[in-house]
C-alpha cells in the first residue's frame, strides 16, 4: 500500500509538471480534463456471501501538490502524508489504525527515483540510458538484505515495453509479452489520475 502510494503521488507529480508546459494545440477540454483533482474515491468491496463494504479514500493538496491520502472503512483507517523536496517526494509517513507511525524515504539520483526504503524493506529502480531497466523488492533478514521480486523490463526501438520478466523468490517465474497497434489510446486525454484507478 505504501509503495503504490508513494508511487501514485509520484506519478500525479510528474503529470502535473508535465502539463505545465502544455502544448498551444491541446483543445480546452482536454487541458481542464488534465488540470482536475482527484478529491475522493468511493468503492464497495464485495465477498463471497454477498455482503459489501464501503472504502472512501480522500485526496489533499496543497496548490497543485498531492500532500495526503486517508482510507477509510469499518475494518481499518489509513493515512498518508507526503513530504517534498522542491518537487519531488522524498518521504511519506503513514499510519495504519494504530498511534504508531512508519515512513518510507525516497531517494533520487537527478531526477530518477532509485530508491524507496525503511529500516525492513527497500526498492530499487535501475536506469539504462535514462529508461527504467529494473525494479528489485528487498527485505532484511538479520543485517542482510534478501531478494524479493525482480521485473525486469525489455524495450523495442519506439521505447515501448515489449517483455517483462518476473520473479520472486523462491522459485517462480513469469515472462509478459507486449504487443502494440496504430490505434489511438482511449485514454490518452484523460486525467493522470486514471493511472490510479487502473492500478485497483
């Protein structure tokens, strides 16, 4: 949860400056579409025996920065704040039910994320000629840090993922394929926090 949100507000970052440059022949429509704001999402979770449970997770910015996100349910309360360094995130605490808060760091080389880190796990992003290569998830044990995950990612020569290896330890395996058409998106001009209902 903590990573993907981190990741989230990362990603809504970039979007957002991204867009400030805009181009002069983007319609308005599609520029108010770029420059919404997620303020909350409502979901109802289903089980098996047909019983629902409501989840509201509410945004909070501060200008056009993605400063919190707080999960609420009957089971469990979360929240989320970001702390930035100019305009990258560089720490977010959170705290699930309890008094007691924890927090991830992030770390930069320029403008690359490479790490996302605490004292029992960490996540590194490698980079080959400016493009995400590898993403390894680490855990410690003892004062050695374990493997977790590893995906790893091969591009064709448009810059498009055409494979990703997976794999956890121990011993499972899965290689992704990617094939692309001349087709337009349909999501191309929506808001960059559609990313996040995707990844749900």
């Amino acid at each position: 949860m903590i990573k993907k949100a981190f990741l989230t507000a990362l990603l809504i970052g970039v979007s957002a400056c991204s867009n400030d440059s805009g181009n002069s022949s983007q319609s308005n429509d599609v520029k108010k579409s770029l420059e919404m704001k997620v303020k909350n999402i409502i979901q109802e979770l289903y089980d098996d025996d047909g019983n629902t449970t409501e989840v509201i997770k509410n945004f909070s910015y501060e200008k056009d920065k993605l400063v919190g996100i707080s999960e609420l349910s009957e089971m469990t309360k979360i929240e989320l704040e970001f702390t930035y360094t100019g305009d990258k995130i560089t720490k977010a605490n959170y705290q699930v039910g309890t008094p007691r808060s924890k927090s991830v760091t992030g770390i930069y080389e320029g403008d690359k994320l490479v790490r996302i880190s605490n004292e029992n796990y960490k996540t590194d992003y490698t980079y080959e000629k400016g493009v995400l290569k590898c993403i390894e998830e680490f855990y410690k044990g003892g004062d050695l840090w374990r493997l977790l995950r590893k995906e790893t990612f091969k591009f064709d020569q448009n810059g498009n993922v055409e494979e990703l290896l997976i794999g956890e330890v121990p011993g499972s395996r899965i290689k992704k394929k990617y094939v692309y058409d001349d087709k337009k998106n349909p999501y191309s001009n929506m808001t960059p926090y559609f990313k996040y209902f995707l990844e749900k």
